[in-house]
C-alpha cells in the first residue's frame, strides 16, 4: 500500500535519511548542508511524531529536490515567508539544522498546534517569520491530513498535496500507507506496566481493584488534580486507583489490568442524569463495570506546576483518543458511553475532567470514526494575575516602593519592550502559572515596577506589569534603575539568609534566587471520601552510587555519600547544576527533623528512579 493524500501527518515517522539523501538533485556544493538538514529533519519528526516522508517529500516539491534558488542561496526548506507575488518574509538559514527546526516549527503550527513552552521546539519559533500567522488565520491544530494542504493552507496551489505525494512514493517506494476504511485512530503511545499490585520503584504492591470483576460497560474520564508520579505514590496510600494514566509525555501508564474493576468510580454523589440512568442499567458501584483514564494534568492553570489546564500536550491528546478509540472497538462500548467523572459524582468533582478537554476528546473520536466534525483547536486557558496589595488592600500603582511581608515591590514605571518570545506568568518563579499567550519579540508593554523572584542564568529580577503579571528582566531590552546586588553563595552551614523575601507562590520557597519547590504540596490531596491526605516526602531509591552536598553545585564538598540501592526521601527539589543531561536536585529529609531547606542534603535527581515533574 503506497503513501496517499489521505493519509496523517502525525504519525510514526516512515522513510530513512538514506532514502531521502538518494532521492537528492542537490549539487555538490550544497551536499553538506543539504545533509545535515534531512539529519535533523528525521530527529525531529521522530520527536514528534509527525510523518518524516511526508515533510521530506515537502522539502522535495518547494525546493526541486533541492536545486531551487532560494534552497541553495537561502536555504529555505519549505518556501517559509516567500509569497505567490514574490513578496517576502523569510530569512536566511546559515545551517542545515536551522532550515529542519523552520520546517519543523511550522509544520507543528499547522497539524498539532501552539508549541508548548516545555517543548524543545519552543527555542525555534524565532526561526519561523509566519508562524503566528497561523494562528492568526485560525489555521492552527487543523491540518491532520495531506490532502488537507494547498488552496491558501501553506500554499496556494490547488494540485499541491498531491504532488507531495508523488515525491513521498517515488523517494520512499517501500513505505507502508494507512488503512482507508474503518475509521482512524492516533498512534498507538507508548505503554508502561505500572501496576499497582506489583512491587517495583521502591513501593511494595498494594491492591487497589476488585480482581476479575470488570463488565466493561463504560469508559471514565478524569483529570489528576496533579502529576502521574505523585498520582502513583498517592494510590499506594489511599484505598483510589485507576485503569491507566494518560501522562503529558504521551505515553500511557497501566495500573490495573483491564479484566479488574478499579477503585475509581464508587464515589456517587448526585449523578447527571446521564449517570444515573447508566447506574440503572448496569448497577449502584460503576467500578465493576468502568474503564477509566486519569489524566495527568489539572483542570485550572492554577496550579504549582504552571501546566496550562488547556491546552494539554497534543501527545497526551492523542493519547487518550487513542485508548477510548481502542476501548471502544475491543469493548463493543458505544461513545455514548463514554462520561465525565462529574457524570457520577457533581458533589465533589464537578469540575472533573474539564468540559473543554472532554468535548474535544469526544469530538477527536468522532471525527476519527467518521461521523463528527473535526476538533476545534485548543483554546488556551490563563491564570489570573495576582494584584500586589498594601496593608489596606489597596492595589500598588508603582509610585513608590512597597514592602508586603518581607518581599520589597520596587517602584520603577514605564514602557519596556520584549527582546524575544516571552512569557508572563502568576509569580515570580518559571514554573508559575501563564497569564496571557506569550508576547512576540519588540512588542512593547507597562510596567509598575520589579521585585526579586527566581534566580534564572544569574538574574533574579521581575518586572511586574500594569496587570500584575510577572516577567523576567532578561525578557527586555531595558532593565531596572537600581542595579541587582550580588546573588549569595547557597550557604554550606547555618548561615541566616537574607531578610528580604522574595515574590512566593504556594509551596515554593525562595532562597538566594533557587526556587525550593515542595513535595508535599504537589503529592498531598484528597483521599476517595474526601478527607485530607498528607504527604510530606517523596521515597527514593538511588539508582548510581552518588555523592550527597549541602548546595546544588557539584563543586561544593560532598557532605555524604549513598550507594546504589539505597532508599532516600526527599522534601523537595530544586534546580541547580546539570548532572547527566538533567539539571534537577532532590532535596533529602533530615534524620533529626530539621529544617531540610537549611539543614538537608541534596542529590541530583538524574541518580535516582524518580524525576520532578
């Protein structure tokens, strides 16, 4: 079966890089070049999923095969920024690697969407002059198959999906197609036994299902409320459970083996009718007949990770479609029956998943079996600025500095101008919740003033704007009047830290510029009845024998040492030097009790089986 306009774009990645380089016209001078582009075009689609046949094959069409005059004198992969009427708005890539991240960049725009903040996509986007454009047009997320490209989509040529075709099939003549019939389906994630009731990470298994007992009547969406690893540590604590977790990264995590009932769904508050009429039919406690998906995530952009409750990551997306399709077909499980949590309970979870995440989901599975409209893109959804407020409640105005707790608001208004893409966010740490779309670069905005937050690449000053969003000082061309005092040292003993505190956040803490985020806060909640479940510490175990410091530099004299296999539990962490490509510290629990902030030792994470969120 051969590649066709009807075929996804998000998909495994098909073709080789030793195909695409023989399929090449490309003389000899701009051989290298060419090279190292379809190097870096395959990395990337492999990273993200999206077809390297069909992005090569673009390359191919836009650029005769690599002859054309703006591939050799521009290196301009994909006609980016170059009009019909010859007018342009388009650069000049100095390097192959740059050409592939262009292409790449906007191809993301127009099949999946925004790129996330988290992405490493994200530190191209200054290489794509019409990428907002996209958005602009209402154009982004919207593009899911080939055919779906031309008449004014990328291009304007009528015939120029098909000709991408015909370059795919004569460059990647062994290439399998997709199946045209019956419907389609995402790619199937990746997929993590995590079973609860096996010991492994350190935790011993725990039953959390009602063995052999699942009808498999209906299908259950949730959202977390938090991570997937603090979701996996809580389950081991309360008498809650799930079928799978659909995580950020895409891939799926099985708790519960499917022929169980879990412990998901027997907290009936207040059913819909929708509900209730299923609880006719099928009986009281849904958890003998649900399948249920617990995403990872949180249904308000105001949460201590700063994850936008929408849009979620297009991977994870897909990866719930994926399993309610894959349900729904194994199951015989009409989509009718597939609810919200709050379907069962509007006492205590009204909110769960979310309406928008769940209309889209049932929207994607519809559009996939060919009976529903496409998907409206993702909207994203903000957190609400946080006003800087006197002793009376009155909202500062920038006229002159003010003092809320120990945190000094330093009065310094007027205009500032973006020097890149730049986000705003609820406080003064980069893991705050996003309170406006990023701004593009050279765009200019109000400020009242700045106060000291977390410390990023030596700076630890933020503006704070008219609306009382945060900003980084290294976002802007210009900088505060009053010059930053030296960042202190973190300090090897009992040292007092300095007076002023910083702009906080729930469960983060502020020292000397490093952002001491805490476990407890992240991993705590609410128990299946509603009762307050605390968890102050996160268990370990030490992956690599690894020396323990009193500070998050590896120059620092080592304060202790564990060997592999020793269990740890931390009370935090914290971002310091990079260790083995990952530059996340633990932060351990005292053994007398102490204030570990102060007193704890830290490890780098990338030594142990577990990884911040």
């Amino acid at each position: 079966m051969s590649i066709s306009a009807s075929d996804l774009i998000v998909q495994k990645p098909r073709g080789s890089v030793q195909e695409a380089i023989a399929y090449l016209l490309t003389p000899s001078s701009k051989r290298s070049f060419t090279e190292a582009y379809i190097r870096e075009l395959w990395r990337l689609c492999s990273l993200y999923n999206i077809d390297f046949a069909f992005a090569f094959a673009q390359f191919c069409d836009e650029t005769a095969r690599g002859t054309s005059a703006a591939w050799i004198n521009e290196g301009n992969p994909a006609g980016i920024g170059i009009m019909d009427d010859g007018s342009r708005e388009s650069m000049i890539y100095t390097s192959g690697e740059a050409a592939a991240r262009a292409q790449m960049v906007h191809l993301y725009a127009y099949t999946i969407g925004r790129i996330p903040t988290s992405a490493e996509l994200y530190n191209y986007i200054n290489l794509d002059p019409r990428y907002d454009n996209v958005f602009s047009a209402n154009w982004g997320g919207t593009v899911k198959r080939i055919e779906q490209f031309g008449n004014g989509k990328w291009a304007s040529n009528p015939t120029y999906a098909s000709q991408i075709v015909d370059h795919a099939n004569a460059a990647f003549p062994n290439a399998s197609g997709q199946p045209s019939t019956g419907g389609t389906m995402p790619n199937k994630p990746t997929i993590i036994q995590k079973y609860l009731h096996v010991s492994q990470d350190g935790y011993a298994g725990v039953n959390r299902r009602y063995q052999g007992a699942n009808d498999h009547k209906i299908i259950v969406l949730h959202i977390q409320e938090g991570s997937s690893w603090g979701s996996w540590t809580w389950f081991h604590q309360v008498s809650a459970s799930a079928t799978i977790f659909a995580n950020r990264d895409g891939s799926i995590w099985q708790l519960v083996p499917e022929t169980d009932g879990p412990w998901t769904n027997g907290d009936v508050c207040s059913p819909t009718s929708k509900g209730q009429s299923i609880m006719n039919a099928y009986g009281g406690d849904p958890n003998y007949y649900t399948l249920s998906i617990e995403t990872e995530g949180y249904a308000s952009s105001d949460n201590a990770m700063g994850w936008a409750a929408w849009p979620k990551p297009q991977a994870q997306l897909d990866a719930v479609v994926w399993q309610v399709m894959d349900w729904m077909s194994r199951y015989n499980i009409p989509i009718e029956r597939v609810i919200r949590h709050a379907d069962i309970n509007q006492c205590d979870r009204p909110g769960c998943p979310g309406d928008t995440f769940y209309n889209y989901v049932i929207s994607a599975v519809k559009s996939n079996l060919g009976n529903g409209t496409t998907p409206t893109p993702p909207k994203p959804q903000y957190a609400k600025p946080v006003p800087v407020l006197d002793a009376e409640g009155n909202k500062w105005d920038g006229t002159k500095d003010l003092v809320v707790g120990k945190a000094t608001f330093r009065a310094d208004k007027r205009s500032v101008k973006t020097q890149y893409r730049s986000n705003f966010r609820k406080y003064a740490t980069r893991k705050a919740a996003e309170t406006r779309a990023p701004m593009e670069a050279e765009k200019g905005f109000s400020v009242l003033g700045w106060v000291n937050g977390e410390e990023i690449n030596g700076e630890r000053r933020w503006w704070i704007t008219a609306n009382y969003s945060r900003i980084h000082v290294s976002a802007t061309h210009q900088k505060p009047n009053e010059p930053q005092l030296p960042l202190p040292e973190e300090p090897e003993d009992n040292t007092p830290q300095p007076e002023e505190k910083p702009d906080v956040v729930d469960g983060v803490t502020i020292i000397n510029g490093r952002a001491y985020y805490s476990v407890e806060d992240l991993l705590s909640g609410k128990g299946p009845n509603g009762e307050d479940v605390i968890v102050p510490s996160q268990t370990l175990v030490i992956t690599k024998d690894v020396d323990a410091r009193r500070s998050v530099s590896v120059k620092s004299p080592a304060r202790g040492s564990f060997k592999k296999g020793d269990e740890v539990k931390a009370t935090h962490f914290v971002v310091g030097d990079e260790v083995d490509g990952e530059s996340l510290w633990w932060v351990l629990e005292t053994d007398d009790g102490s204030n570990p902030l102060r007193h704890g030792l830290r490890v780098p994470a990338s030594a142990t089986n577990l990884r911040p969120s």
